[in-house]
C-alpha cells in the first residue's frame, strides 16, 4: 500500500516530467518545511530536501536524523557535515545532479550563491515556483476529513471564549485561555498568534491581544485558528458585551450578506477574482466598500496563509480539493471592526462550508 507521501513525490515527479526546454529540471531543490513534511512525513525544522528520478534525499543535520529515519520510508538521510548550504551543493555534485529546480521565493540571493560555488559548474539552476505548493492546494479526502475535525475544534475553543467575554478583562487573557483550550482539545498549538481585539483596537484587521480592557457595549473581533495533526483552520466572529447600536447591527448585516455572497460564488471553475468582488459588490451597496482593507480570502492547508489567494484580480480558478477563507469586514478607525470568517472546502459539484458556528451579531 503507497503512503500519501510517496503518491504526493510521484505526482510531483510527473509534473516535472512534463517540463521541456528552458523549463526542463532534473531535480527539485525544496527548502520549505510544510513542502518537505507534504512529500516525506518529516516533521524536523532544519533541512533541504531533493527529489529527483534517481530517489528523494533528505540532508539535514544530527539533531533531526533519528527522527527522520523514523518519520520517512522511500527517502534517503544525509547528514551534513559543514553548513547546510554546503551540503546541499556538494550532494548535487556528486550526486551529478544536471538542472536543479529551486523555488527563488524560498531561497536567498546568499544561499544560492553558496550552493552555486559548491556545486560546481556542471550542476545547472532554474527557478521553478510553486511546484510543490500546486499540489497541496488540492486536498485529498484524507486531508479534508483532518480539516473538518481543526475547524470543529476552532469552533469548540471559540465558543468557550464567548463565556469568558465580561467587562474588565484584558485582551491578552482572552488569547491565553483560547490557545490553553486548543491544546486541551488536542491541537498542537494555534495556526497564528490569536486575535483578541476589544473596542477600537477591532479597527485593526491583525490586531495583536494587548493589556486593553473590555468595556461595556464594545465590539469584540476574534480571530483563532488552530493546528491538529498538521493542518489548520481559521476562524472567526465579531460579538458586542452589552448591547448594539443600531449603526454596529447595521455593519454586521452588511458583513454577513458579503461573506454568504462570498461562499455563494465558490465553485469549482469561479476565479479568485470572482469571489473577492462578490463580497465587495455588497458593501459598496451598503457604502463600506473603502472599509473592507484587505481580500476576501486564502488558501488553507498545513499553512495558514497558502494558494490560492482569494483578491481583487485574481484570475486563478478554484478547483476540487481547494480549501479557501471567506472573510470580509469592515473596519472604521476610532470606533471599531466587524469580520466573519468561515472556512469553505470547494468540490467537484459543491461548495462546504466547515466552520460551523452562529454569524449572527452575538450581544452578551
């Protein structure tokens, strides 16, 4: 029985196989360690990862080679002797490794430079972005059936939250016990450093938790993802201690008809595009469309932020397995923010919408 990892390096082969002329790469240089733990199960930090026809090898350093042995089958160890760099460039070397793809988003102007000199001139370089990530973007049925349980477990954590949500405590109280209850609900940790915003401070779309205090009849945004068994989720829900003003209900009525207009248009064969103006296309008509400062949505996987990108203009297509964020908001400087964020799985014949808790404006 194939492992998901070596189907992954072989698909992987497949695609480089199809490369011809300038593009043509014998081998893939991948340096990322979400890229490295997709295609081989290992899970160390330091490292660089090769894979070619010839087989897959793994240099890294004594601290992780124990490890990966025990995390990898079909993947070759090397372990380095000098600096990583150098290792990789006298591995390719010997190895005779012809043209070596690198991803130039991944790799420094430095570390190439190094690998260059020791690699020697035989050994060819050609940028090649994305290789590795135009695969995790389409999630297999394992992968969806891991996300479903990190986006129930978001919103398990996020609805403890609520109850704790009372005037005078800190935002940095908040942030402490969500991430406390995602590890007790058995993550590995959060996605990102959790947002915990209070009153104006919610105007800032990536406020971090701070000592402000909660006051009555303030809006409150937050903002959790969590991480179970590598995968992430991502979510959130915008609540007021007290009551509403009319003027807040009426933004956050125009935030939720965006997100449904959002997720209406997810779809296999939409473009990114597409989706991001749905939401926009609402809060124009409701004359908040220069308080939304930030697109529509990402991509979802075992990062946080990965392909694809839901944006004003983007013309790439959603296809089967993409699992993208829907969230809108609106943030008006000096009185506060509004965002709702779901998480949406894209099939061949329908959407599904994983994050599963209330929208509706919570007043408590």
């Amino acid at each position: 029985m194939k492992t998901p990892f070596v189907q992954r390096r072989r698909a992987l082969l497949s695609r480089l196989g199809e490369s011809r002329g300038k593009s043509r790469i014998d081998s893939l240089l991948i340096t990322r360690p979400a890229n490295w733990y997709y295609l081989t199960g290992f899970t160390g930090d330091s490292g660089a990862l090769v894979v070619s026809r010839r087989g897959t090898t793994l240099i890294t350093d004594g601290r992780f080679t124990s490890q990966a042995r025990e995390e990898t089958s079909g993947v070759r160890i090397v372990e380095q002797s000098r600096s990583l760099v150098a290792a990789v460039g006298e591995f390719l070397k010997g190895a005779g490794r012809g043209r070596v793809g690198f991803d130039p988003s991944h790799v420094t102007v430095g570390q190439l430079s190094s690998m260059r000199k020791a690699a020697g001139t035989r050994v060819g370089w050609a940028p090649s972005v994305g290789r590795v990530e135009a695969l995790r973007s389409r999630k297999d049925a394992q992968e969806l059936a891991t996300m479903r349980r990190a986006a129930v477990l978001a919103g398990k954590v996020l609805e403890g939250a609520l109850k704790l949500l009372k005037p005078g405590v800190r935002e940095l109280e908040i942030a402490a016990e969500i991430e406390y209850q995602m590890r007790q609900l058995g993550a590995t940790g959060p996605a990102f450093e959790t947002i915990v915003a209070f009153g104006e401070r919610s105007a800032y779309p990536h406020a971090r938790a701070g000592a402000k205090r909660l006051r009555k009849n303030e809006l409150v945004v937050l903002d959790l993802g969590a991480i179970l068994a590598h995968y992430c989720s991502d979510i959130t829900r915008t609540v007021v201690v007290g009551r509403a003003s009319t003027k807040i209900r009426q933004w956050h009525q125009a935030v939720q008809e965006a997100r449904a207009a959002a997720v209406g248009t997810v779809k296999a064969g939409a473009s990114c595009g597409e989706v991001d103006a749905a939401a926009r296309t609402v809060l124009a008509a409701h004359h908040l469309d220069r308080y939304f400062v930030h697109s529509t949505g990402h991509g979802l996987g075992l990062e946080v932020h990965e392909d694809p990108r839901v944006a004003k203009g983007q013309k790439q297509t959603l296809v089967p397995g993409n699992v993208i964020t829907i969230e809108p908001g609106v943030y008006v400087p000096g009185v506060g923010g509004i965002r709702i964020e779901d998480d949406v799985v894209v099939h061949a014949s329908n959407t599904e919408v994983l994050t599963r808790i209330s929208r509706d404006l919570i007043e408590i």
